[in-house]
C-alpha cells in the first residue's frame, strides 16, 4: 500500500508547533520575541497576566471636562469654536428644559395628563453638535427635538393626545415623541429597544447614496438600559457590520431606584466599547461645552470612518425618574438638593457666559418668565383641544394593507358606540372628548 509522504516546512524554532487549524502562523515581530497569535495582532507573551481595565495599570477611564463648576476653563483645555450667537441659543434651550418638565410634572399630579418624565438639560450639548436630520431615538430627549424646532405646541398636544397631535393621533403614551420631519423615530415603552434599532438605521444610511458619509444614526439610552441584551446586539452590529451610529450612554447614577454601583461591576459603560473595536470616550454630562465638544468629534469619526462611536455622559439626576416615582424612598433629599447647588449644568454655563459678557442677570429674569408664559399659553392651549376622530384610532397602524383584525376591531368599536354611545352616560361623556363625538365612526 502507497503513503503518501507529507513534507512539514522549516518553521523557525520559536513557533514551531504553534500553528492554529487553518490558519498561518506569523513571524516574530520588532519588540515581540515570541511573535503573535496566527492571523491576530496579539503578542505572545510568558508571562502569567490577568487584566481588568481597559486603561493602563488597571486605571479607571478619565471624563473629559472643558469648564469646572465655576464656568472656568481648565488649565489645558480647547474651547471648541462657539460664538456669541451659538452659546446663547444652547442656554435658553437649557434654560426651557427644567421649566418644561416642571410645569408638566405639576400637570401630571394633578390629572390632566396620565404620564411624564424629564431629564437633564446638558443634552442640548449633543443636540448642537448634530446635525438637524441626522436620525435621532429615545424618549428622555426632548431636548433634541426643541433643538430642531418641535416647538411647545407640538409638545403639549402629544401629551394631551389632542386632534392636533403630529406624532402619533394620540395613540402613544405621552412623551412618546416622533416627528418625520425632525428626523426623530418614535419608540415604543420598553427598556433599549431603541438601541439595535438604531444600528439598523445606522446601517440603512450606510447603504444610501444620497446620505452615505452625510448622516449618522444617534441613540440614546441611560445605563440602566445597558444592562439589556438589546444594548450589546446593537452594538455588536454596529461594529461587526459597520455602521455610522452614534451611541450616547446617558449615565445619571440611577435606573429608576437601583444604583449604578448594583447595575455593573466594571468601569461604567465606556468600559465596554473598545470589546467591541469601537472608539469610546467618557465626558461630564454636566459641561455642556464638554458634551457640544466630545458628540462633534464622534459625529465626524462616525461619518469619516462610517463606524461606531460609544459616548459615555457622566451626570446625576436630580429629578425623580417618572411622576410613577418617589426618588427620596431611596435616596435623601439632601443628596439631591447639594447636587444641584454644587454641580448645576446651567449655572455653569451661564457663569461661563458671563465672565465674557454674553449674559446678564436682567436677561436671566426676562428669559424665564418668557418660557413660563409661553409654556403655559401651548398648555391651555392643548387642554382645550378634543382629541382625535374615533375613527383615528385605526389608521396609520401598518402600512400597506389593512390587516383583517384591525377590521374586525373597528366593527366591534361600531357595534358598541351603537349601542351605549346615546344610552349609557360613561360612554356619552367620554366619546364628547373625541373630536365628531365618534359619529365619523359611524358614517
């Protein structure tokens, strides 16, 4: 019986029998004496050694920061290129943030509408540094769409669920936002569903001539929802099939009650975007300077390169979670109340403002009291609206064909207001909201 004779080639000694399966092992390189791993650019080394950082000498990541709590720059810092015009534009849109949620927390406690949450004003920062038809999802971010010119109106009639609601004819929650126009997508209640999704868009303006190395896809998400396995599928394809998506981890300390320090073992959630190959970096959510600075840079490596980009804002949130919480159960109050006095995003900013003499105290005075009227004005405005034609309630479900159960709901929906809407007084006085009083349900 023939053998047939296999001829092994004369590796050098100092990777002689280190070959992988398919794969070819690689000559030693300069300052590596032991080479590197087949088809990887990892050095061998003997030495026994366990790492838990992504940092040198197991350091945690730094935060960049441009201002200190005094308005003041840091020795060393670069100011990024805002004028006069820019940051008094990014300051009344911080200004109008706590004064929107306010009025809106205080209209949720007292019934007029079912839900709300707000949250911290140093998203303006992000907000500035996009451009107005990048793609944009998350529900927190109202800041965002105020930035794009949602406007107040807007606002309330999606809280009220008026005829007059863009977003989605009352059928959402409220805050529940969405506007085509502003290129902001409308999600849906559950934790970090936004977050793969945006990736899909990420990739959708990748394969798009007419937007390809113009937008990028931006998702935002607190870190709470990175604890979801939705956070790590979006990023895993966002890097491993590359899109232009931006990542923004909003890390306020708390995922309704539990503490970051119960939420992740590691450093943060920076500590994950260089696991998955993409550029990271950790910013204090509470400089607005810092945030414009650190989102512009991301913009463009993300439409440059067309891949990822992880950034982590370091903030503290200084409201309850929702109107569906009471934040002092499980923090003090005074914990709260020093966070604000000692690391105040706008009052940083407006003393940045001052010391160069784009700002004044007068100003301050006439600002507030402008928001607060106009706020107020959208509000009573909104309240008195009726909400949506009955018949609303079944269009602009899905697109393409009606599908046959929502027929059979509307039929169901007829047969009802049939029947109680003249004879039963609940139903009178519910269906006198609607705008037509449900009779073009009827026609």
């Amino acid at each position: 019986m023939l053998r047939t004779l296999r001829l092994r080639p004369a590796w050098p000694r100092a990777i002689r029998g280190r070959r992988a399966m398919g794969t070819t092992a690689q000559m030693p390189g300069p300052g590596h004496a032991h080479g590197h791993l087949p088809a990887s650019t990892s050095p061998i080394t003997s030495k026994l050694h366990f790492f838990n950082s992504v940092m040198e000498g197991g350091k945690q990541i730094p935060t960049y920061r441009i201002i200190d709590g005094a308005g003041q720059p840091l020795e060393g810092a670069v100011l990024p290129e805002i004028d006069e015009a820019l940051a008094r534009r990014i300051y009344e849109n911080m200004v109008q943030l706590p004064i929107l949620d306010d009025i809106l927390y205080n209209l949720q406690r007292q019934g007029r509408i079912v839900f709300y949450y707000g949250e911290e004003a140093a998203i303006i920062g992000s907000a500035a540094a996009l451009a107005p038809d990048d793609d944009a999802a998350q529900y927190r971010e109202s800041g965002v769409l105020l930035w794009r010119g949602f406007g107040y109106d807007n606002i309330m009639n999606q809280c009220f669920g008026t005829h007059l609601d863009v977003c989605g004819k009352g059928k959402q929650m409220p805050v529940h936002y969405g506007s085509k126009e502003h290129h902001y997508h409308t999600i849906s209640s559950p934790l970090a569903t936004q977050i793969p999704q945006a990736a899909g868009v990420g990739y959708a303006l990748k394969r798009d001539p007419a937007r390809r190395g113009k937008n990028c896809a931006v998702v935002y998400f607190g870190e709470g929802a990175a604890s979801e396995g939705d956070f790590h599928a979006g990023m895993l394809l966002a890097s491993t099939i590359p899109s232009p998506t931006m990542f923004i981890a909003r890390n306020n300390g708390f995922a309704i009650s539990t503490p970051s320090s119960e939420q992740y073992y590691g450093d943060g959630i920076a500590a994950r975007g260089p696991g998955y190959g993409v550029h990271t970096i950790r910013v204090d959510g509470n400089d607005v300077l810092a945030v414009y600075s650190a989102v512009k840079e991301a913009r463009r490596r993300c439409i440059d390169e067309g891949r990822a980009v992880l950034v982590e804002t370091m903030t503290y949130r200084v409201g309850h979670h929702s109107t569906s919480d009471d934040s002092f159960a499980y923090r003090p109050r005074k914990e709260v109340e020093d966070r604000k006095r000692l690391d105040n995003p706008i009052v940083r900013f407006r003393l940045f403002m001052e010391a160069r003499g784009w700002w004044s105290k007068e100003e301050e005075a006439e600002l507030t009291k402008r928001i607060k009227q106009e706020v107020m004005a959208a509000y009573k405005k909104a309240e008195a609206l009726p909400k949506p034609e009955l018949k609303e309630m079944f269009t602009e479900v899905y697109g393409g064909e009606e599908p046959w159960n929502l027929r059979e709901q509307r039929e169901e929906l007829k047969r009802l207001v049939r029947k109680y809407g003249e004879a039963w007084e609940p139903w009178k006085s519910e269906l006198k909201k609607h705008k037509g009083e449900g009779k073009d349900l009827l026609e």
